[in-house]
C-alpha cells in the first residue's frame, strides 16, 4: 500500500545536523527551560526530546481562562532527574505496555528483553531505557508543527533489529494531532507506540477537589477489555464490559468515579487495585469500512468545572484507561497548574490524573491466536508501523 521508503540513519543524521543549526539560532529552538513550543488559534503546547514528551497544553476554559491541561515538568532537565519516572507525556516504545516474561517468539526464536517491573518478571514500555528515557532529535520545527525522530540500535534492551522512528506533533485550531512512524531496518521486531499523556482537565486548579475522579470518561466503541492477572500481565482472555458494571463506559458517559464504592472495582486495576489501568477493545467493524478521521470519536474526557471536552480520534484498535491509582503526592505540579494560596499541597494526589493511551492490543505478540502479528511485528520490507491520532478540544 505505501511505496514510499523513508530515510534511514545516514540521512537522518543528516537532518539531525540541520535542525540542530537552527533550532540552536534561530527563533524557533527551545526556551529557556528546554521546551518548544507548537501552538494554532485556541490551543499552544510545549515538548521536550525526552521521551518525544508533551510537557505542557494550554486550552481556554469556559470562561476563557487559560488551563495547563496535561502533567509534566517545568524544565527539560528534570524529566532525567525524577526518580520515579511515570514517564510523563512521553512516547514509550519501542514496544508499549507489558510483556509477559519479558520474552516473545519470533519466527520460532525466542527472544528475552530488559525486565523492569514487577521483580523483575516482565517489561513495561520497552525496558529499563525504554524510549521515554531517551532524548530524541528535534529533525523539524515550525510554529504550528514539531517531527522528533530516534534510532533505536539492533539489540537495545534485547530487542532485535535498528528501528528509526519519526514522531509529529501538529496543532491546528483547537486540536493538536499525532502521527508516530517506525521502520524495522533490518530484522523483525515488535513495536507498538502510544502517547502516554496524563491530564488533568482542570489544572489542579478545580477549588473543591484536586482529583480527576469527577472527569466523565465516555468510550462508545469499548464493549470489552483485555483481560489481565494480577500483576496486569494479559492472560489471552477478552472480557465483556456488562452493562451497567465497573468497566462499562460505552453504554452512556460515566465519571471515573462513579462506581469506586462498588466491591468490584477492587482488583480490578491488578491485585490489591482499586480503579483503572485496563486495555478496552475500540470495535468499529460493524460500522463497515470507516475513516477514523470521520467516524468515532473512540474516546471523550469531559470536566464540568472548566468545562473542557477532548474528543480523541485514531486508528488504532484499543484505548487504555489509567486512573493514577499509583500517584502519592510525591510529584511536584507544575508552576503552570494547582492553586496559589496554599490551601492544596502542590503536588498530584491518588487519582489526581487520568492517562488515555491511544495503542493496538496489548502484548498481542504473546497472544498469537489474537491473530494481531501485522499490528505488532514488522521487518525489513514490510510497511511501516504508523499511529495517528487528533485530539480535539471544545468548551461547553
Ligand atoms: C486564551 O485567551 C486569551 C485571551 O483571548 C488569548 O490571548 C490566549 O491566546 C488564549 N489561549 C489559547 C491557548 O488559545
Ligand atoms: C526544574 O523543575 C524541577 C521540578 O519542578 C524543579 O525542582 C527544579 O528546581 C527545576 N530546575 C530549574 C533549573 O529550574
Ligand atoms: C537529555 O536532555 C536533557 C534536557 O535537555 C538533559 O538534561 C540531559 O542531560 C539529556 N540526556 C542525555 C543522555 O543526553
Ligand atoms: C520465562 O523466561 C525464562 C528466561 O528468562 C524462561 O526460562 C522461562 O521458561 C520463561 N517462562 C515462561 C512461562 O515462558
Ligand atoms: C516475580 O518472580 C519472582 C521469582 O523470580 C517471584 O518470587 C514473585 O512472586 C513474582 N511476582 C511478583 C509480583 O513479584
Ligand atoms: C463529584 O461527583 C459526585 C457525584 O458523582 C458528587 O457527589 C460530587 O459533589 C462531585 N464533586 C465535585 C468536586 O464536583
Ligand atoms: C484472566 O484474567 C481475568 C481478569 O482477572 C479473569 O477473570 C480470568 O479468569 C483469567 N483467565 C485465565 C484463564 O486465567
Ligand atoms: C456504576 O456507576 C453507574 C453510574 O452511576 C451506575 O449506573 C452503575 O450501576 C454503577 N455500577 C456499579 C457496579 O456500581
Ligand atoms: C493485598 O492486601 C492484603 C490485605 O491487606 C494483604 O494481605 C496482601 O499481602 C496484599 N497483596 C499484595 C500483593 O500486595
Ligand atoms: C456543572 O457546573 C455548573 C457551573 O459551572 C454547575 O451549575 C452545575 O451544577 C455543575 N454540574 C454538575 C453535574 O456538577
Ligand atoms: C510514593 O511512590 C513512590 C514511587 O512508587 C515511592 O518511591 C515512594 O516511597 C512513595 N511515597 C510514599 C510517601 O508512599
């Protein structure tokens, strides 16, 4: 279907070079905290090459007010620093999520990637020094767009075959949009992108409560969820999300935290858990072939307080909901976000977020009766992996 070939290392590093020279000089390179800045009519964002990451989004509220709507950092700097790295607004690859055992097959071989998580008995987000523990070349910068690009070297955490990726980040009035491309070089290889955004509709800046937990979350093609053990490892099962329970979010629009009295919603984000850190199917197939651009969208975050909608558009086939259940106050806000009188520590509480995560189905390369290979593994000569998305911003 694509004939094109992109560039691989010997020219991107020649693009590197160029952008370097004017992103060094020009009025277009970073500020003094290490951010650049993209913005349209009605929205402004800020990213870092660590990790591809957004650091800041400004949306207008109802009101008109100016709200910082996604979490970060103040300065570039520091993404490296924190210790507990919830790898903020960043791209997590080259393969997002969990794998289990930190092992997948390949064409009857069986590679072992860097565990990270868990005592050490899977992989979440590509390893140890996944992407989003990387700085990323700033290749394209213009007022309205920004491309980061990366080259992952054959064997980086265990994973086999060089990966050159390009990420783009374009605003346009009142939406900003994704579109993350990665080519497998030389060897077959999983990979699976997201953006891994944390918001917060209010800013922090909602008087009666610094949580997220009375954002309305609405996914009206996610009828099921992926289902998982304790450790969130998926164990090949599908789940319904019954009407009515824990986990339905299609039937009609529900707060996040609608149903946390309910029993069952413990465990249900791994053991001992209450909340949501859970991969829901987004199934479009009845509606016959369909145009994410047109059709959806597959997922709808709305606050009443500053009465800011996103509505998300993509191509990919599920969405991860997490409800910052491991949030504990130890992550400073930014000096853009919380309030200024001292009555709330400046800090983001237990479900003081919510993480969307655009993606395809979550270690499908250890599910192979998913029969989601051409989604999760690519090589030399196959088309590249492509993400896009747009998240669309309205007040009401
Ligand atoms: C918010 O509104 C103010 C005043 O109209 C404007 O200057 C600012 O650019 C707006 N912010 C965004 C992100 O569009
Ligand atoms: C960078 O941001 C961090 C976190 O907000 C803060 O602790 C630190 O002082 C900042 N560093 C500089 C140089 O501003
Ligand atoms: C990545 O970029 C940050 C911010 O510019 C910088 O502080 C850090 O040293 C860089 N890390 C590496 C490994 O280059
Ligand atoms: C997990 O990986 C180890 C090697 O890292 C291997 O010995 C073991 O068989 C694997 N277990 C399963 C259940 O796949
Ligand atoms: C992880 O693996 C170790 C053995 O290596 C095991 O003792 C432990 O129970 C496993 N599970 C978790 C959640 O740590
Ligand atoms: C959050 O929603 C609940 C009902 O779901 C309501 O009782 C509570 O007052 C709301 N809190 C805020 C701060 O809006
Ligand atoms: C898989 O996990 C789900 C969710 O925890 C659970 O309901 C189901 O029984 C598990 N199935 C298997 C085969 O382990
Ligand atoms: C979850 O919340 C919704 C909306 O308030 C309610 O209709 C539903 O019965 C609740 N489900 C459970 C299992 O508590
Ligand atoms: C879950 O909570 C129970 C009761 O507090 C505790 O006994 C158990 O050790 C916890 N399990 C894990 C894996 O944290
Ligand atoms: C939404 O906010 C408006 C004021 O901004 C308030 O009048 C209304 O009661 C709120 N609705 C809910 C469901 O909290
Ligand atoms: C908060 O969570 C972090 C990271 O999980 C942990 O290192 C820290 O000890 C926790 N702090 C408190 C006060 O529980």
């Amino acid at each position: 279907m694509v004939s094109f070939r992109l560039p691989t290392t010997l020219a991107l590093l020649a693009a590197s070079v160029i952008a370097q020279d004017y992103g060094g000089n020009g009025p277009l390179g970073p500020d003094e905290n290490g951010k650049y800045e993209i913005s349209a009519e009605g929205i402004r964002g800020l990213f870092i090459p660590y990790g591809a990451s957004i650091s800041n989004l400004f949306v207008n509220d109802t009101n008109g007010i100016e709200r910082d709507i996604v979490l970060g950092f103040d300065n570039a700097t520091h993404y490296s620093e924190d210790p507990y790295h919830p790898h903020f607004g960043g791209v997590p690859g080259r393969y997002a999520n969990r794998i289990k055992n930190s092992s997948f097959m390949i064409d009857g071989t069986e590679y072992h990637v860097l565990p990270n998580e868990n005592n050490n008995n899977d992989t979440l987000h590509g390893g140890p020094h996944g992407w989003d523990y990387r700085n990323f070349t700033v290749v394209a910068h213009t007022t309205s767009s920004i491309t980061f690009s990366l080259v992952d070297p054959d064997g980086e955490q265990g994973f086999p075959g060089e990966v050159v990726s390009y990420i783009t980040y374009t605003m346009t009035p009142n939406e900003w949009h994704l579109k993350m491309v990665a080519l497998s070089t030389t060897k077959k290889t999983p990979i699976m992108l997201s953006s891994h955004t944390y918001w917060n509709l209010d800013a922090f800046q909602n008087d009666d409560t610094a949580l997220a937990l009375n954002h309305t979350l609405y996914l009206p093609y996610s009828g099921q969820r992926i289902g998982a053990d304790g450790i969130l490892i998926p164990n090949g099962t599908i789940l319904p999300n019954d009407l009515y329970s824990v986990n339905d979010f299609w039937s009609a629009p529900k707060q996040i935290g609608a149903n946390f009295s309910s029993p069952d919603l413990l465990g249900n984000c791994g053991t001992n858990c209450t909340g949501y850190d859970t991969c829901y199917l987004v199934n479009r197939a009845q509606n016959g072939p369909y145009d994410w651009r047109t059709e959806g969208p597959v997922a709808s975050l709305f606050s009443n307080f500053t009465g800011i909608q996103v509505d998300i558009f993509t191509d990919q086939d599920a969405f991860q909901v997490y409800s910052c259940g491991g949030q504990n106050g130890s992550i400073p806000l930014k000096s853009t976000q919380g309030l200024t009188d001292g009555s709330r520590p400046r800090v983001v509480e237990q479900y003081g977020c919510i993480v969307m995560e655009v993606e395809d189905w979550i270690d499908a390369i250890n599910q192979p009766e998913w029969q989601r290979d051409k989604k999760n593994i690519f090589g030399p000569g196959d088309d590249p992996y492509v993400l896009e998305a747009r998240y669309s911003f309205s007040v009401n």
